[in-house]
C-alpha cells in the first residue's frame, strides 16, 4: 500500500492533509478569549460596583455613628444633671431632718441585707 492511502483525501493528491478541525480549534480558542475578556469586564464592573456600596454604607454609618454619639453625650450629660439634682436634694433633706434620713438608710441597708443573705 501506498504512503497516501494513510492520508485522508483533501483534493490535492500531492499535499500533505491538513487537520480538518483547525478552523474550529482556532473558532473556540478565539470565542474563549472574548469569553474571558468578558467575564473581567465584568467582573471589574462588579468589584467597582461593590466598592462604590461599600463607600456609602461605611459613609451612612460612620453618620449613624455620629448621630449616635451626639444622642449619648446628651443623654449622659442629662443624666449627670439629673443625678447631682438628686444628690443635692437628699443632702438638703439630710441636714433639715436627719433622724429621718438616718432611720430611712437604716430601713434600706436592713432591707438590702436580708435580701443579699436569702441568696
């Protein structure tokens, strides 16, 4: 047998036989590059996306934050404010009537005991 018989027939007696799936190796070498090109595209878009969301939550909270913090120091300077009213009232009632006073933190220490020594 001869060496051509080996060969698939390509029209051309003479020429070497070329690979019939060429055409379409370089087809799906060619469409997986734009596919890659494509998916960094987007996901380029998506991480530039997901930055600019990450930049707005971080800004909402660092204004809740913020809004927050004002609302405490209020809060807690209303509180200090409240707590020497208190203070200043139970030291004027103290010096206008201390058996009173006396025998009232007698009853709460008492009281208090007996409660703390049940448990």
């Amino acid at each position: 047998m001869s060496d051509a018989s080996n060969q698939p027939f390509d029209g051309n007696p003479g020429a070497p036989a070329a690979d019939p799936f060429a055409a379409a190796k370089a087809s799906a070498k060619k469409a997986a590059e734009e596919l890659r090109a494509a998916a960094a595209a987007k996901a380029s878009e998506f991480r530039s996306a997901a930055e600019s969301q990450a930049q707005q939550f971080r800004e909402k909270g660092q204004e809740k934050a913020h809004e927050f913090k004002e609302y405490a120091d209020k809060a807690w300077t209303d509180a200090r404010t409240q707590a020497r009213s208190y203070a200043d009232e139970a030291e004027k009632y103290t010096r206008e009537k201390p058996l009173q006073a006396l025998l009232a933190a007698f009853g709460v220490g008492l009281i208090l005991g007996v409660i703390l020594k049940k448990n």
